[in-house]
C-alpha cells in the first residue's frame, strides 16, 4: 500500500462512516438543548454542515469516476460532469422552487413573517434558472453537433 492509497482510505472513511456519525450526534445535542431551552440551532447548523460535506464528498466520487485517475482529461471531464449536473438537474428543480415561492408570496402567504417581500424576484430567479438551463442545453447539443468538425 503507498501514501496514495493510504490518503484515499482516510478521507473515504471520514467523509463517509465518520461525518454523518457525528451529524447524527450534533443533532442529538440539538435535541438534548432544545429541551432545555438552550439555543441549539448552532448544533442544527453543525449537523447539516457535517452531512454536506459527506454529500460533496460522495458527489465528488462520482463525477471523478467518469475517467481513469491517470486519463489528463480527468479534472476536465468532472468539472463537465458536475456542471451538466448542476445545469441539468438542479437549476430546473430549483426554478420550481422559486415558482411556488412567487405563488405563495403572490397570494399573501408569509406576509406576517416577511412584510413587503417581493413576488417579482421569485420569478425573475426562476427564469433565470430555467433560461441558463436552456442556454446551456442548447450549448451542449451544438457542441455535439459539430465535434465532426467545421467545415
């Protein structure tokens, strides 16, 4: 086994086995103070950071698979990997997100909790996230289009 190999193992362990194992003990802190009546939303906090840096940790592995670790094309094709995700899958689900956040704030909904919150800037994030995903879908199919070449 080399140090390579060795740094592999350790950081898969703690990203996957030790980060949610302490997640799961800071939300039971959350608990254990928010039954006292202490603030526990630093511990709330703290859990959810621990179970993100296992998940960018997992999302890591798996775009970096795409590749063998000695193809130079690797880190290339990772970062294409992970923004074909983001652009694909995530901006699409987020532009929803938005939609209904426009249609509640339209209608009147948390208006106690956020006065005079704007609907507009709901369904201008949504189209945004909608027309960056067209944009770059439009992007990768011309791209696939002309790899035979210009001519």
């Amino acid at each position: 086994m080399n140090f390579l190999t060795g740094l592999t193992n350790l950081t898969n362990w703690l990203g996957n086995v030790i980060m949610p194992t302490l997640a799961g003990f800071l939300f039971v802190v959350a608990v254990l103070r928010l039954s006292r009546s202490a603030p526990s939303q630093y511990a709330v906090y703290a859990g959810f950071a621990a179970l993100m840096v296992s998940g960018i940790l997992r999302a890591i592995e798996t775009f970096s698979r795409q590749r063998a670790w000695d193809d130079p094309d690797a880190v290339w094709i990772t970062l294409l990997g992970f923004v074909n995700w983001s652009a694909n899958v995530f901006l699409p689900l987020y532009g929803v997100l938005q939609v209904v956040a426009a249609i509640l704030h339209f209608g009147g909904a948390g208006f106690r909790i956020y006065p005079g919150a704007p609907w507009a800037r709901h369904v201008i994030a949504a189209m945004a996230c909608f027309g960056l995903s067209g944009l770059l879908r439009m992007a990768e199919y011309f791209v696939a289009q002309g790899t035979g070449g210009v001519s």
